[in-house]
C-alpha cells in the first residue's frame, strides 16, 4: 500500500544555478588610426656598382661577397706594368717639351735682339726698311713658336698627370661603406673600363616606394607616420615618416608616388624586400570595445555589459526569479566599425564607463546571474601601433 502512495510532496526542491564568473573592463576611449595599407619594395638609399676606371688584369681579389668593408677600403688590384711604361714615355716626352722650349726661347731672344738693333740703325739711317721688315717678320715667327712650344709642355704636362692618374688606377677602392655584392671576377680575368663587377649597398639606411591611389591626393603630405609590417605575422619592422611626395600623378596607374626612410641599424631588413607598408593618414579618439567581448548573431553584433536585473524586462526578471538587485549580464546590440589592434570602435549602442563582460560569453545569455571577479588594472587591449 505504501509503493502505491505519491512521493510528489517529498520530492527536493531543484537548486537554483549559481551566478557564472566573468571578467569586465570598463569601456573608455582609445585612438583609432586611418590607415592606408599597401605592399611596397625597399631600397637603399646608398648603393653604387662597382666598375674598373680603366681595363686591366686582375693581379689580386681582396674582399670576399658579403664582406663588410669601410670607405676607401682596396676591392681588387691590376696588373699595371703597360701603365707604368705609359707614364716613362709620358715623362720623357714632357723632357722634349721642356727642351724645345729652351732651345725655341733661346732663338727668340735672338730673334728679338736683331730685330731691336736694324730699328736702332733704321732710325740712323744705317739700315734699310726692307732689312727691318725681314728681322720684324723673323722676330714675330719666332714668338709664334714659343708660344706654340710653351703649348705642347702644358700638352705633355696633362698626357703625364693621365698616366700616373691610370697608374693609380691599379687599385679599385670602395667609394662609400657597405656591404659587398657578389663579385664577378677573379685573379687573372681582365675587367673592361666601366664594366661592373660588383655593388656595395648600405643597408642600414633604406627607403620605400608606395604608390598611393592619387583620389587620396588631399590627404597625402610629408611627415605623415609610415609602418613596415612583416607579411607573415604583421609584426611592425619599422617605423619611418613621409619623406618625399612626387607633384604628378602615374598616368597607367593612378597612383602617386610617395617615398619613406628607415634606419635599419641591425640589418634585419634588406634593399629588394617586399614588405607590406601602413600610412598613418590621420588618428582620433572613439569607444572601443575588444574583439574577444563581441559576440556575432544573425550577421548583428552584441556585447553582454554587467548590469542589474531590475534593468531587464519585467517578464523576464520575474521568468528567472531574479532579485531586482541581484548582478546579471544584460545583451546589447552595438554598431561597429572595422576591427583595428583586436579592436573595433564603437559607432553605436554603448556609453563610456559601461563594464564590459570579456570572459565566459558562450554560457551567457541576456538576464544571466554573473559574479563579477575584482578588476586589475591592465594595459589597453587596445593600443595603437605607433
């Protein structure tokens, strides 16, 4: 008899569910930038190919590809005996100069000494004026010839500077500091005069070339903010400014030519790297909320804000036997922008000093008990990236 008896009245009450910890953060400002994002290419902003002055064999190789060399640092000598002949002969031929010279000088002052004695005896009477015109005519040749010696010293004088000027060129030297290319020559080829055999590139200095669509014209101006990001991970590389804006536009593309420095003290970056660039064009002040505190639904986005329960419905309060005091996650539709540093800012739907709900989102829903754990003070999730 018993067995047969309801056990409705001895049946437990079903236990309330406890309030789910979350995490908040309170909803502030943070600075939002207006970023243009393009890929473009570095390249230093010292590189020089290297060439021979004048052809000639290669006698010795004294840098390796890839070796760091200083300013005026030996890269290769030549082989100079042909050269060494040239500047003898050049020397020799100075001597001749300078000999044709005396010996030219010499007749001039005698030239010069008859023509002044027959213009003494003409005035006396002693000499006719067809012997003065003869002695006058011999005296202004001769002037014409030393001039004209005096001319080949100068001549033979430049053709000795050249000489020893190639013989100097036996050793080909760096003209800046740097990095060294690959060589293409070895001991015994023979370089041509101005053909290049290699480069050096400072590496420590680049720049970048970003082409900026030109409808962007108004807002493109020197010393705007420039990023380098590595494509892979979007880690920043390096920050430089605006450094050159061109005055015309790209007629093919459209786009205006715009060029930014770097320092690159450690080398990590490399003339000929493509690397994807931000342009700063302007920054300002607006709510943000994380990108781990917005929920996705229906293609609208929400955010659970830490509030009352006497802030809900009153249909749903009294459907979750909530007191009017007791802390629950309330569901609020927000407007976003674009997300930018794992954050959007806000367009709509949120006040500033709000405490934002950041952790346990997939268990919550709108009128859910929370027990909000203390509140540490953290460094914005939010900050920009220069």
């Amino acid at each position: 008899m018993l067995l047969g008896l309801p056990l409705t009245g001895c049946s437990p009450k079903e236990p309330s569910k406890k309030p789910l910890p979350v995490s908040t953060l309170q909803v502030k400002p943070a600075t939002f930038q207006d970023l243009g994002d393009y890929t473009s290419t570095l390249e230093a902003v010292a590189e020089v190919k290297m060439a021979a002055v004048s052809s000639g064999r290669v006698q010795a190789r004294l840098v390796q590809p890839g070796q760091n060399v200083q300013e005026g640092q030996e890269l290769l000598r030549l082989r100079v005996r042909e050269r060494t002949a040239d500047v003898q002969q050049a020397q020799a031929d100075l001597a001749r100069s300078n000999a044709q010279v005396a010996e030219v000088r010499a007749k001039l002052e005698k030239d010069k000494s008859n023509y002044q004695r027959y213009n003494y005896l003409k005035g006396q009477g002693a000499s006719s004026a067809q012997e003065l015109d003869g002695y006058r005519a011999q005296f202004l040749a001769q002037q014409a010839s030393f001039k004209a010696s005096l001319d080949g010293v100068a001549a033979a004088k430049a053709e000795l500077e050249a000489a020893r000027s190639r013989l100097s060129d036996k050793v080909v030297a760096a003209p800046i500091a740097g990095q060294v290319g690959d060589l293409l020559v070895k001991v015994g080829d023979v370089v041509k005069e101005g053909d290049p055999f290699t480069t050096i590139t400072r590496n420590d200095l680049l720049l970048t070339r970003i082409e900026i669509p030109s409808n962007l014209s108004g807002r493109i101006k020197l010393g705007l903010p420039v990023w380098l990001r590595d494509t892979s991970d979007a880690k920043v590389l390096a920050k430089g400014i605006v450094s050159f804006v061109s005055p015309s536009v790209n007629s093919g593309s459209q786009g205006i030519l715009v060029k930014a420095e770097f320092l690159n003290p450690e080398g990590k970056l490399r003339t000929g790297e493509r690397v994807r660039t931000q342009v700063e064009f302007a920054r300002q002040k607006q709510l943000a909320v994380p990108f781990s505190a917005v929920v996705q639904s229906a293609g609208q986005s929400f955010v659970y804000v830490l509030g009352n329960a006497n802030q809900l419905p009153a249909e749903l309060r009294q459907k979750l036997e909530l007191a009017p005091s007791a802390a629950v996650a309330i569901k609020l539709p927000v407007r976003l922008g674009a997300l930018q540093n794992n954050c959007y800012p806000v367009l709509w739907g949120l006040e500033a000093g709000s405490r934002l709900i950041n952790s346990n989102l997939l268990n919550l829903r709108n009128g859910s008990a929370v027990k909000a754990r203390p509140v540490r003070e953290r460094k914005s999730l939010c900050t920009p990236i220069g």
